[in-house]
C-alpha cells in the first residue's frame, strides 16, 4: 500500500534473457540526443566482398588473425543438433549466407556476423572435436568425429569457399559500430556491450574482465559476473566512461554509444591509457564497489523507495552514477554517515520524479544524465 502523497514509483522490469531473469533493470534508452549522428556519408563506409577457403579461415583463427570474440558466452548457446546440421550443409555443398569481418588498423578480422557458425566449425575441424547427431540426410556420418570422416568429405569441409565481407579500417568506428548493428543476424541480436566485445581488442577485454572479476564487483552486485549478456562489463566500462573521460565529455557529445566506444578505444590504447592508469581506475572502481555495498548493502545500485519491499533489480543509471560519486569517498566517514546517505537517497528515489524519469526512461538523454550524476553526487555528502 502506498501512503496517502507518496508519488507512483515507475514499475520496475527486470530484463529477461531466454526464459531467465537477468538481474538487471531494463534500461529505456530512446531520446533524440541518444543517437548517433545520421545518415552517414556513403563514402564512409567502404566494404569488400572476398571467398575465404574453411581451411584458410580457420588457421586465421589459430593465428590470431581472426578473432572469435573470447570470452563471449552466448556463442555457445547452439545445440548439437543445429552444429551438426551447419556441417551436413558444407557436406551437401549448400552455400552458407555471407559473412562479415571488420579488419582493425592492426591487420585482425573481427567478426560482424557468423561467430557461431565459425566457432562450430573451427570446433568441429580443430577442436574441440564433437560428433555428428541427427542429421537429415547423410546417416552414414552420424557418429563421427571430422578426423573419422571420409578424406574426399574432410577434403570437401576444408576446400569449401566462403563469401565474406570485409569492413576496410578507414571506416570511421562510429560507422562501423552502426554496420554491426544492422549486420548481426543472430537468432538473438547483439546487445550494445556484444557488440563493443567483438570490436574492441584484448587489452579493454581483459581490462573489463578484471574489473568484474573482484570480490566488491561481486558482492555489491549479488554475483552478476559473467552475466550471460555481458551487463557486468557493460557496468564496468560505464563507470571507466565517466571515470576518466567525465561528464562534461559525455555533455558536449550525448550518444551513449558513442561515448562508451571511445572509452573502449582509450582502454584499448596503452599510448593514451596507461598501464598505471589502468590500475588507478581499477583500484577506483573496487573502492567505489565497496563503498556503494558498505551504504547501501544489498540494495547497492537498485531502486529502493522509502515504502518498497524486497528487492529490485539493479539499474544501470544508478550503476553509473553512485559508483561515481562513491569513488571519491572515504570508508570511515561513509560509516558514520551512512544512515543520511541512505535516507536522503530513499527519499529521492520516493518523491522526485525527475530523478525517477532520469534513472528509468531516454536515460542517455543529457538533461538526464547530468540531474541523476548531480544528485548522486549530492546525496553522497549528506550529513557533512
């Protein structure tokens, strides 16, 4: 029940992935300013079509001239029925559609579209090996492994040419990103995080990896590391967003996507971002997971209004900016004002209803953005 001139608090909705709760908030990003400058000039975007051999792609891949986007749980999600069905087509000679890589500025393809396809069949031909099941039309095969194959079928798995669409590097990032959005014809899309992992390279990966992979990370999240939807990097890379590049950044270009693809590529670059930078923003973020789980405990980054009961999914507005404001605090004066800082931050999340619209819906809007960091900022000092 809702006492008497207590403002309606938003419904909470809890993203759902697969039939499972994710743990997390659905974030309602749709705003104008959100997006990303468009159209694009067509003489941006410059794609060439090339036939790659299954054998050629594959020792790519060994070498590490093709990435597979490590890491990325939700390649797995194909059943053996399905892989072995992908491979009765190369057998049958049926043309598979087309693939798309992004070349980098250092020679390495990155996948667009394809990557379960590609991991099925680097898996099945390289390792590690499965057998055939269930296919439709070739019973013979059911059973065997690649290497148990006859040699004209192994030879025939390995010859086989596959069309693929090459995004040159000079296309500007932005643009690219767009490409990868419009590309992916996964039976589930790409969300904007697996989008940036299969794009970006192993240093902001590992980076991200690392951030999520801390105790604080953990404990003030209620274990969303390694989230199936990669929302814990997500997390992380927000917080490295406006950690070094700062909200005046984020106010003078507001598209989220955009501003989170920069701080990917700054993570990525030793020469901008270096290696001691890296460890004074990951001791930041640990302090301020801590700090957040000290406050609020396990209602850290999750609505909580002053008559809520139970608890609710963890919000990535609230994520971004009290893990923000809490980086900057101390442990032992957090304690003694903790009972304020909570109070206050109940009381907002209760009768402010801008503050609400901020953390619920067109979140990447700059007006936003700037009144929820303010306020976080704000309600962290009370008591002072």
């Amino acid at each position: 029940m809702v006492p008497e001139n207590t403002h309606v608090v938003p419904d909470v909705v809890e993203d759902v992935f697969e039939g499972q709760a994710t743990g997390v908030e659905v974030e309602q990003t749709s705003t104008d300013e959100a997006k990303i400058e468009r159209p694009w000039n067509p003489e941006h975007i410059r794609v060439t079509t090339s036939a790659f051999s299954v054998r050629n792609i594959l020792d790519q891949i060994d070498e590490g001239a093709l990435e597979l986007a490590p890491d990325f749980q939700r390649g797995k999600v194909w059943r053996a029925e399905q892989k072995s069905l992908l491979v009765e087509s190369l057998l049958l000679q049926i043309p598979l559609p087309a693939f798309y890589f992004a070349e980098d500025a250092d020679g390495v393809f990155h996948v667009v579209d394809g990557l379960q396809r590609l991991s099925t069949l680097h898996a099945f031909v390289r390792g590690p090996k499965f057998a055939l099941r269930g296919l439709e039309y070739l019973h013979d095969a059911n059973g065997r492994q690649f290497d148990e194959l006859d040699m004209q079928w192994q030879r025939r798995v390995n010859n086989t040419q596959l069309v693929v669409n090459v995004i040159d590097p000079t296309t500007p990032t932005d643009v690219m990103y767009d490409i990868f959005k419009r590309i992916n014809t996964g039976g589930t899309p790409l969300n904007a995080q697996e989008i940036r992992h299969c794009m970006s390279k192993p240093r902001s990966r590992a980076i991200l990896k690392q951030m999520t992979h801390t105790s604080e990370f953990s404990r003030a999240t209620n274990g969303l590391t390694d989230h199936i939807r990669m929302n814990d990097r997500e997390m992380a890379l927000r917080f490295a967003a406006f950690y070094i590049l700062g909200l005046d950044e984020y106010m003078g270009n507001p598209a989220m996507e955009s501003f989170l693809m920069r701080a990917t590529q700054l993570l990525d670059d030793p020469a901008e971002f270096s290696d001691d930078k890296v460890e004074q923003l990951k001791s930041a973020f640990v302090n301020a997971m801590s700090n957040t789980y000290l406050v609020f405990g396990e209602h850290a980054f999750r609505k909580w209004a002053t008559h809520a009961t139970g608890r609710s999914p963890i919000n990535r507005a609230l994520f971004e900016t009290w893990s923000i404001a809490m980086a900057k605090h101390d442990a032992d004066d957090l304690v003694e004002r903790r009972k304020d800082i909570v109070s206050a931050a109940r009381e907002r999340m209760t009768s402010d209803i801008q503050y609400l619209d901020s953390i619920t819906s067109s979140t990447a809007d700059r007006r936003r953005v700037s009144y929820r960091f303010n306020a976080a900022d704000k309600d962290a000092k009370a008591g002072l």
